[in-house]
C-alpha cells in the first residue's frame, strides 16, 4: 500500500476503502463500480509531497484567490521553489492550475505582493480549485474562464491544498481531503456595489441613482517622461499589473500593495534649504522579475487606474513601524443599541411559547416545534398586543426586524414538524463530493442493501401470512406511536402561549387482516415508556393470539427506549412461556426507511383532526378516542382502547428482578443492540433469545440469559405475575398545571371541562 494512499484515507476508514482509494489512484478509470450507477469518475490531480506546504488559503470577500504562505514563510520571501502566478480569475472562483513555463511576465505578480498580506483573513468559503497538467518547470499560472472550456471539471474536488517538494521536481499524484465549508452569504445591495468597487467593475452608487463605469488602464505617460517609464515596462506587463491590483478586491491588500511600491525619503539637500517645510519626497516603483523598475507618478496612476487620493492614505496611514493602519470605517463602536429590556422583552415572549420536541427526528435535531398554523408575523402582532395592555410605550416595544432577527438566531425554532423521516445516511451520501462518495460509498452500499432486504423480507412475510394453509396460525403486525396529541388544542391564540396536556396513541396494525388497534392514554394517566409500550403490546397479544395465532412477527422502527431494548425482550421471554404462541420475531425496519402502515393509520386520523378543528377546539383527551374510532372511512375501522393509570403493567419489573444475561452471546461476542436487525424468541428455547445483525444472514447467533457466570436462583418467566405500574395518577409538570389551570380561569376553556383540569395531580 503505497504511502499517498494512506495519506488520502482519513483516520478510522477500513482497509477496503484504503484498497479502493489504491486501486483509484493507479487507474482511475478502470475500477469496477460497485453499484449500478458508478460514483469512481474522478481523475487524478497533481499534486506533489507534503515536507513542505504551499497553501492557496487567503480567500477574499470578491471570489479571489491571493496567497498566504509560501513555505512556511512569508510572502515576502521570494526565493521559493516554484512560485505561483495570477493571470486571471472568472467570478465563478474556478481556478485552473494549468500548463508551467518560464515565461518573462511570471513574477510579475508575485513581487508585487505586500509583505502583510498573510495576516489577512480568508472570507470566501466557496472556492473549487482544479490542478491540470502540472511540470517540473518553476513557475505555475493560474488561469480563468475554464467554465467555458472544460465545464466538467468544476465538479472536482473543492478547497484542495498544494504540496511542494524541494527535494523533487516532480510532482506527484495525491490528494488530501479537506474539510467543508460553508457558504458565503454575500448580504445587501449595498454590499454588493461595495465588493464590485474594490473589484473594479461597474456599480450603481447606494441610491441607485447614479451609474459607476468600470476601471481601465489609462494611457502611459508619454516621451517626455524623464525616467523613460514605457520603455522599461511593456504594454502587456501593465496590463497584468492592472488586472492583479483589482482582482484583490480588498482595500487593505491595495493599500498594501501600493505601500510596497512607494518609498520614502528626505528632501535634497542641494535642490532645497534644510528648513524647508516641503514634505518628504517619494518614489513609484513596480517590481518585474524581482527587478525593481522606478516609474513617475503618472505612469503609477494610470497603471492602476488610481487617482491621488489612494496614494495619499497609504502615505498618511503607515505607522512608526512602517505598517498601514486597518481600515477602521464602520469599527468605531458607537453604533445605536437598542435597550436591553427592549430585546429582553422579546426574549420572554419568545420563551412563553410552548414547544414541542421533533416526534420523528428527535435523536438527529435539538430543534423544537411551535404546534400550530402561527406564523412569524402572528407571534409579532401577539407581543406588541401583549406589551400595549401591559401600558408600554411605543419605544419600549421591538419592531418586526428585530423580533424577527432575535427569533431567528437566538431560537433553534421552527413552525411545523416533519411528518416523514429523512434518511441520514442517504442525505450525507447525496451532498458529499466525488471523494467523499468514494469513502461513503461502502457504508452506503451496505445501507442501500439492508433496506432493500428488509423490504424483502416484509413482502416475503405478508405473502407467508396471506397463505391458507398458514393464515390462521401466523400473525403479522407492526406498531409505532403516533406524534402528540395536545390538549386543549384549537386556533385560539393563547393556547399558543400555554403548555398543553398531551395525548398518546400506540398503534399496532395486523398487516394481513388490515386492522388497526389503538391504546389511548394521556400523560395525567402514565408516562410513554417502555411499561406503557410495553402494557399495549401484552395487551395485543392477549387479545389477538388467544385465537390461534401461534407465532407472530412484528415490524418496527429501531427505538431503543421504546421497541429494542432488554425490556421488551424479556416481554416476549414471558408471552412465549405463558401464552399460546410458539414464537415472537422482532424485524426492525432500517433507521430513515421505516414507513409502515402505522403511518397511514396516523395519516388518516390526523386528517380527522384537522377536519374536526374546523368545526371548534378539541378540550380533553376523551375527544381523540371519539375522532379515531370515527377517523377510518373504509374498510375496518380502527378499534380503540382506551387505557388508565391502573391498566398499566411493570414491564421493567421483569427484567430488573431477574438479573438476566443480555450483553454476551453464546460465543462470547459482546452483543451491541444498536445494530440487531432481527429479535427471535422461542417457546422451545425459554432461556434463549436469536439474533441477527443482518437481513442477509442465515444463522441466528444465540445469548443465553442464563450464562454460566449468574450465581444464585435461576429465574423463571413460568411462575411470574405482571406487576402494577401505577398506585396513582401520573403526576404532570407544576408549570403545565398552572397554566392549564390559568386557561380555565380566564374561561378560555368551557365551565364544564374544569374539574378534569384541576383533577390533574402535579
């Protein structure tokens, strides 16, 4: 394995991605492609060894590229071993590292460079730089419009640094990775006539009302000049000084640069008295193959297409050290502040508003959600309405811009939640770059494969359980629960600002028979744990295996503290011991592919939700038992049971009293949850729990709950009773209560729904 493979691979990668990036850097266009449609296109970039850095890393706020260092040095420092020339720079910030030769106009540039320049910062983040066709010569040049020629290859690799060898004058295949920046955002109108006036261009004055034409190279001083300037400079050097200068497109590199071109000295002695007031004489200068030409002013200006005034500031600005000051417009720190009790008041009535957690994305995003049709503007009109009947004046009371800008960045707040998971693993494939594809690929062929298994499997299931021979004695289910579902719930604005009993709904639907089974409770009853998740299923079992169903498989999303867990497991241990089922089979669908046909049950009874808050406010949780037995149009309709504080069952209980093996498998493996696909227990094995980490598996691999290592009584499921859960009513937060209870107050909710609110315990 060659060294610069290594170096491509990141830290972690497995050896097959190394092998691969391997194989891709010997021949590129000859790697077998994994999947049908092939991600390995790229070709391979010159670049050289890594002893020493050549960083193309100062990006401006134009798009323009200008250097920082140059082997671990300053740019002042010209003796290095290839030096990097600008020609030109398309505003697309496609750069193009092209053919290198030993032309005269090569330093024209790099000598001009002030000696500041690397203690600037980088502002664009957005910059795609693409090497081609790169020689032993000394110098490299950087050209522009390849959009135009090789469109293709702005799809390569972005924000890539180069490595300079001194030892070899070759230069070697490599690349290194990385990582992502974000995106630029280039502001206002007024920004932006900012950044075309340092870059030379066209642009219209603030108002608008006026038209600035772009920069040109004005016309060289003449024959008469004393210092024969055109003679020493040619046409086309001064065309190239001209592009450079305004391809910086920042006022403090000009001025650097024109401070490198300008010295400084006294008045002569024989031209002048010494107690002259005369100011100190200076000199013009441009530097052309490390050669120092001096020019007279006039020929500087028109070079630049400068007037006075810019030499003037450069001169006024240098410091006792010999640097220029930083430009310290808009830095002046006496900028208006609004009130901090004014921004304070938004704070507040920001935080007053309930929110919810994502239901579906809630292990990816700290995101929180306002539950409503509310919309920025309304959240506004409620604060000033709120501050005017709190009698404060006008001043005292934030506009809409400010509302907003705090709303927007000091809150991770949005106004609806997903109804539908996005895939990380798939997303993070289709934003990553062609490298990136390479490293991910493997991952996400895998990912691809386990969901197409999965989905397999599923089909191969209903098809097994649709069969007349098997139908009566397998049962095929899967079960999820449904987003919450507040109460009182309706358009009223307060209720907005109010936090909200919430109602739950675990959904368990027989897949063949197309029927679905509802267990509604609500939080004043119990939590929604494992021992509420875990009663329904009991409950379902219960009812539904009684009949002849002996062996069941269930299908669901991998939520460890609800679905896969130890808990649970030990849930299926005791049904297939007590119960008249041979055996329960738990396939859990892969994360961001889990839609099911809980969903569309949950789909339909949220239409009826939204239909019935049309017609009024929902004010107890009772009203969503009525919606979902009435929610289903056609076909069976959904059968609810409704569940209380007492119907509750210790599902923890079963594990925790019986200190059972559930880390380590029949091979001494360490046994990691996260990536079981499939859960088996069986009623011929008690003691045993099958598991399978992949779809395509065919061995189940075995943990013995009751490993040699156990001292004591061994448990048994044979003998157990289920425990009560709950002696009382679960107890809601002391802010829900009182702002429950505030609503009541404020008649906000009908007399007749009170005594339920303040039954609640808190």
């Amino acid at each position: 394995m060659s060294s610069r493979a290594k170096r491509i691979v990141k830290l972690g990668q497995s050896c097959s991605q190394v092998e691969k990036v391997e194989a891709w850097l010997q021949d590129p266009q000859n790697i077998p492609p994994s999947s049908p449609k092939s991600y390995h296109t790229l070709t391979p970039y010159k670049l050289v060894e890594e002893e020493q850095n050549i960083d193309l890393w100062k990006i401006s706020d134009v798009d323009n590229i200008v250097f920082g260092e140059i082997n671990d040095g300053a740019i002042e420092s010209h003796n290095v071993g290839n030096q990097i020339n600008i020609n030109s720079i398309t505003s697309n910030n496609n750069i193009l590292i092209g053919e290198i030769d030993k032309s005269d106009f090569g330093n024209v540039f790099q000598d001009n460079i002030p000696n500041q320049c690397s203690d600037y910062e980088n502002h664009n983040n957005d910059n795609i730089i693409i090497i081609n066709n790169a020689t032993d010569n000394d110098e490299v040049n950087l050209f522009a419009n390849i959009s135009d020629q090789t469109p293709e290859l702005t799809h390569i690799i972005e924000n890539n640094i180069l490595h300079h060898n001194s030892n070899s004058d070759q230069i070697e295949d490599d690349v290194v990775l990385l990582k992502s920046k974000k995106r630029h955002s280039f502001g206002s109108q007024k920004e932006a006539s900012k950044r075309k006036r340092n870059l030379g261009q066209s642009y219209y004055t603030a108002n608008k009302k006026k038209l600035i034409d772009a920069k040109k190279m004005k016309s060289a001083c003449g024959n008469i000049c004393r210092l024969k300037c055109s003679l020493s400079i040619s046409e086309i050097s001064r065309q190239q000084l001209f592009d450079h200068y305004w391809q910086l497109g920042n006022v403090d590199r000009q001025r650097d640069f024109l401070s490198k071109c300008i010295e400084y000295g006294n008045v002569p002695k024989y031209r002048y008295p010494r107690t002259t007031n005369r100011d100190l004489n200076y000199s013009y200068n441009f530097y052309i193959n490390n050669i120092k030409h001096r020019v007279c002013k006039l020929f500087f200006k028109n070079t630049l297409a400068i007037s006075d005034r810019p030499i003037r500031t450069v001169i006024s600005r240098i410091n006792n050290c010999g640097f220029i000051e930083a430009d310290k417009r808009g830095k002046h720190k006496k900028h208006k502040k609004l009130d901090f009790e004014i921004k304070q008041s938004v704070r507040d009535h920001i935080n007053s508003i309930p929110r919810i957690e994502s239901h579906y994305l809630r292990a990816q995003t700290t995101r929180e959600y306002i539950e409503g049709g509310k919309s920025l503007a309304d959240l506004f009109r409620d604060y000033s309405s709120h501050m005017i009947e709190k009698q404060y004046p006008q001043e005292k009371i934030a506009n809409l811009t400010m509302y907003s800008r705090i709303f927007n960045t000091e809150f991770n707040i949005s106004f609806f939640v997903p109804k539908k998971d996005q895939c990380s693993h798939c997303e993070s494939y289709k934003n990553a770059d062609d490298i990136g594809k390479v490293f991910k690929d493997e991952e996400y062929q895998l990912h691809l494969s386990e969901k197409n298994l999965s989905r397999i499997e599923k089909e191969n299931d209903k098809q097994l359980a649709s069969n007349d021979m098997n139908r009566s004695n397998i049962l095929l289910a899967c079960y999820d629960l449904q987003a919450v579902l507040p109460t009182p719930r309706g358009e009223v604005s307060v209720f907005y600002y109010k936090s909200k009993l919430s109602t739950y709904n675990f959904t368990i639907s027989d897949i063949v028979r197309k029927q679905s089974f509802c267990y509604v409770w609500n939080e004043g009853e119990a939590k929604k744990g494992v021992n509420e998740i875990g009663t329904s299923i009991i409950k379902f079992l219960q009812s539904e295996c009684n009949v002849g169903k002996s062996e069941v498989i269930f299908y669901s999303d991998n939520c460890a503290g609800q679905n896969k867990n130890k808990f649970i497991t030990s849930l299926y241990l005791y049904a297939t011991t007590n119960m008249d089922i041979d055996s329960i089979t738990h396939k859990f669908l892969v994360v961001g592919h889990t839609q099911n046909e809980g969903d569309t049950a949950h789909s339909v009874i949220e239409k009826q939700i939204k239909k019935s808050l049309k017609s009024g406010p929902i004010y107890l949780p009772t009203q969503y038992v009525s919606l979902i037995q009435a929610a289903k149009k056609s076909g069976n309709p959904f059968k609810v049971k409704e569940l209380g504080y007492s119907d509750f069952y210790d599902i923890k209980n079963i594990t925790e009293c019986n200190k059972k093996n559930f880390a380590i498998n029949n091979d001494g493996e360490k046994v990691i949850w996260n990536n079981i696909k499939v859960l088996r227990v069986e009623k011929a094995q008690p003691n045993t729990i099958l598991y399978k980490t992949s779809f395509s598996d065919i061995e189940f691999k075995k943990i013995n709950i009751y490993y040699n290592g156990a001292r004591g009584r061994k448990p048994s499921f044979t003998n157990y009773s289920l425990k009560q859960a709950y002696t009382q009513k679960n107890k809601i937060s002391v802010n829900k209560k009182r702002d429950l209870i505030s609503l009541c107050e404020d008649n906000y909710i009908p007399s007749i729904y009170h005594d339920f609110y303040k039954s609640l315990q808190s």
